[in-house]
C-alpha cells in the first residue's frame, strides 16, 4: 500500500489505497430499509408538525417564519405525486434514510473498510433510532440527517484523495441542506473548528473551498433574502426552541447520545470517536471528533436537542464498525455483532415505527416516555369530528359565519386535513407561519375555537362560550381542552389577526 499527502500538508497522511465499493450489498440493504419505512408509513396518523407542513406546501414561499422552504416543496411534491395520506407524504422521508445508509457504508470504505465494515455500518445505521426516525415523517431532520452524512463523507474523501473539486459537492449539498434547515451551520462550524484543531489546516486555504461556499450561498440566497426581508424572524425561532442550559439539559444530551443511535450500538461509535483520535493513519480525520465535541459544547450551551448531533454520531458509528470487523475474528464475537445490530434495531423500531399497538404507550411508562411521539400522531380524525359535532349545533345563518381557529398549527392543520369530510369551515391559526396562510374575513363573526387561553382569547369578542371539551381514549395533547363559540369579534380581523399571532413550538 502506497501513502499520499493530503491537500498539500506534511501533518497528514492518510492511505490512499482503499478496498472497491461493495455496491450490491449496500444497495440492497439501502433498498430492503427503505422498503421497511414505507411499509410501515401508515400507521397511527399525522405526526404534529406534518399536518403544518401539509398546509405550508399549498402556500410556497421562499421562507417561513420557522422554517426554509424545501420541507414545504416536499409536501407539495409528495402529495402531488402520491396523493394527499399518510403514506404519500413520508416516500421521501424514507428514500432519504435509505441513502443516508448507503453513505455510511461508503464512510465505512474511505476509512478503509472491506465488505464486513461496508455492510456492518450500512446495518448499524439502519439499525439506529436517528436513522428510523429520519426516515418515517416528514420533517426538516428527514434532509438534515442526510446532508450532515453525506457532507461528511465528502470531506472524507477529500483528505483522503486531495481532490479539490470535491468543496464543490460539499457546497451544494450544504445549500440545499440549508434550504430544509439552518443547522446545517452548525454542522460547518464543528467541521470547521475541528480543521483549525487538528489540521489539516491547509485545506482551509485551497480556493476550491471558496467556490463551494459560494456555491451554498447561492442556493440559500432566496431565503436568505426573505429573512432579512423579514426581519430574520429564525433567530427569534431558533431562541424559542432552546431550553434554559443547565445541569438538567446537560445530562439529557449526553443521555441523548446514547439514545440516538441505540443503547447497543453505542460502544461501537464510542470506539470509532477513540480510535479516530488514537490510529496514526486516521491522523487526517481526527477533525471529527473535534467537530463531534465543538457540536456537542454548542447545543449544551443553548439548552438544544440530541438529535443535532446525530449526524456526526453515524460517522463514528461508521469508524467503529471498521474497528469492530478488525476486533471479531471469531463466531462468538461476531455473533455479538450481530446481536448488538439486530437488538438495537428492535429497540428503535419499537420506539419510533407502529409496530406495537399504540395503546402500549399509554400503558407503560417507560414506553411512553422513550415513544412520546407515537401518542402524538393519534387521535386527530377524532378532534375533528368532536369539532363537527359543535359546529353542526350552529344554526344555519351561524354555520356559514363560522371559522375554526386553532392556537396551534397542529390543531388547524388537523381541522384542514379532516374537517372537509365533515363538512367543517377553513381552519385558522396564529402561530409561526400558519398566521401568513390567510386572515378571516370581516364576514366571518363565529369563531369555533381550542386550545386557546380562554380569558386572552374571549376578549377579543363580545361573546365566548364552551361547547364542548375534547376525550380521547389514549392520552393526546389536545385531551381536555375547550372547544369555544365565540361571537363578535370586537373589532376587524386586520386589527385583531396580529394580536393572535406568536412564534414558538409547544
């Protein structure tokens, strides 16, 4: 085997011998993962922010106040293409997690891994909770998780070949990675900072790493125009999605790294990140670690999620199965191996795919706590025909005065996605970008309302009401709320739509 300089610096070398691709058997396992997301896509319902996403795509924009546009397109595509379900509108979601298992594979090859590391990391990636999770909605994670792989194999193969073009590749998948969600930043400045740590520092110098960050910007030059425009209203989101940093949130996202991946596989990354920073020849790729710590630091800092560090898990998920093929020489060990995938894989498909019935997670505590998620993707037809029932007790003069107005935009997208077949007026509401979807009419002066704070929300009107209240069978978040009749608004909807309006989640 032959060694090479990379990108000019006589701190790095790396082996630039590498075995081929193993194209049939990544591709398979790429396809067979894919095939297992969409089969299981039309499960328990719409996960809370695909019923606002839904609604996003029938009102493109080139920003939103909460979001870039490409999720948006994504739904528009999807439900173009395959219809307006369930199903339809995760296709992409799961193709995306389909190829981000085959670059793990590929990761595994540029650190020199035969056969056994290319399918075992394609194996253990599929086998991750942040890969399925990636994979089974439609969300911004569903790009993000991707481009974060794909852009650091890129870089990679970079140090590893010194092919200097390859900043261009990685500049166009970070625009587009931007154009789902702007954490792909973060990304880049882990990356970044762990260039100027570990080196080779002069990759940094090369104009090719100028043209592909041109190129990024580029593609996000639309929505970044819109945000100024705007008045950068995603510094303001990205503040309400924080929580308040501290010990408690310091301790969630180291619990987190090891949920995001899975309890079994986690002492594979932990020896991939060791023997990143311990194996001479991986001298060149020490800067993931580094990025893995700068990330890390950065998200505890700002009281962020786990998941923003999944990305970069997966690549030392990557380096460890290469480690791990070198250390099972013998059955027992590989069939720990094999054990340790298939077990983690059970474990991210119990707490993510509907594989159990969903009145498990009500009923156990822990899996309610690990599968959260899964209560929230039920019960909305429900809520919408709860919301019917009020309204068909209108008379007919107020039924044809009448909007639904939801505090959130789950709760309106709920309404808009179910409430036709029940006959239910256009659905409203004032968070993020749903409040841009449409301001009611000065005709419309019934308001069927939930979620809402009675007392703020009831002033605005000269009359409000409870009709109802929401039951569900299973815990759901709407469980117990009020379901109002408002009349009269008290003034017009143009001077009363902006006191309605608010930025955050929930």
């Amino acid at each position: 085997m032959t060694a090479t300089q990379v990108v000019g610096a006589p701190e790095s070398t790396v082996d630039n011998t590498v075995p081929d691709v193993r194209w049939k058997p990544l591709l398979a396992i790429s396809a067979a993962f894919t095939a297992v997301l969409i089969a299981f896509a039309g499960g328990y319902g719409y996960y809370l922010d695909e019923l606002y996403f839904r609604v996003a795509g029938e009102h493109l924009a080139w920003g939103y106040v909460d979001q870039p546009p490409l999720v948006a397109v994504l739904a528009k595509l999807q439900i173009t293409l395959f219809g307006d379900g369930l199903t339809a509108i995760r296709v992409v979601p799961a193709l995306l997690a389909g190829i981000s298992v085959l670059v793990a594979g590929l990761i595994a090859r540029e650190f020199g891994g035969g056969t056994a590391a290319q399918v075992l990391a394609a194996c253990a990636s599929a086998a991750s909770l942040a890969t399925v999770a990636a994979g089974h909605v439609l969300h911004p994670t569903a790009v993000d998780h991707v481009v974060w792989v794909t852009v650091c194999w890129l870089l990679i193969r970079l140090l590893r070949t010194g092919q200097q073009r390859l900043w261009i590749a990685i500049g166009a998948v970070i625009g587009v990675g931007m154009l789902a969600k702007y954490l792909v930043v973060l990304l880049v400045l882990g990356l970044l900072a762990g260039l100027l740590i570990s080196g080779p520092r002069k990759a940094l110098l090369n104009p090719w790493l100028a043209l592909g960050a041109g190129l990024a910007i580029v593609l996000e030059l639309p929505s970044l125009v819109w945000q100024a425009v705007n008045g950068w209203p995603q510094f303001a989101m990205a503040e309400s999605l924080s929580e308040n940093p501290g010990v408690g949130a310091a301790v969630n996202l180291l619990v987190g790294q090891v949920l995001m991946i899975g309890p079994l596989l986690t002492p594979v990354w932990v020896v991939g990140l060791v023997a990143l920073i311990r194996r001479p020849a991986w001298r060149a790729y020490r800067l993931f670690p580094w990025a893995h710590l700068v990330v890390f630091v950065v998200v505890a800092a700002v009281g962020g999620y786990a998941r923003y560090t999944e990305g970069l898990l997966v690549v030392l998920l990557s380096a460890g199965c290469v480690v791990v093929v070198d250390w099972a020489r013998g059955n027992v060990k590989r069939a720990l191996i094999a054990l340790a995938v298939v077990g983690n894989a059970a474990f991210a498909t119990v707490i993510v795919l509907p594989v159990l019935p969903v009145s498990a997670y009500a009923h156990d505590d822990v899996l309610g706590a690990l599968g959260a998620g899964q209560l929230e993707q039920t019960g909305w037809p429900e809520a919408a025909d709860q919301v019917a029932t009020v309204y068909r007790a209108l008379s007919p003069a107020e039924q044809s005065a009448a909007i639904v107005y939801g505090h959130n935009y789950s709760e309106a997208g709920a309404i808009d996605r179910f409430g036709p077949d029940r006959g239910l007026p256009r659905a409203y509401s004032g968070q993020n970008s749903y409040a841009d979807f449409g301001t009611p009419p000065d005709d419309k002066t019934v308001v069927i309302a939930f979620g809402v704070d009675r007392a703020a929300f009831g002033a605005l009107f000269t009359s409000c009401e409870t009709r109802g209240t929401f039951a569900f069978a299973l815990p759901q978040p709407e469980q117990g709320k009020e379901i109002l009749v408002c009349r009269g608004p008290r003034e017009p909807w143009a001077a009363t739509w902006p006191k309605l309006r608010w930025l955050g989640t929930f």
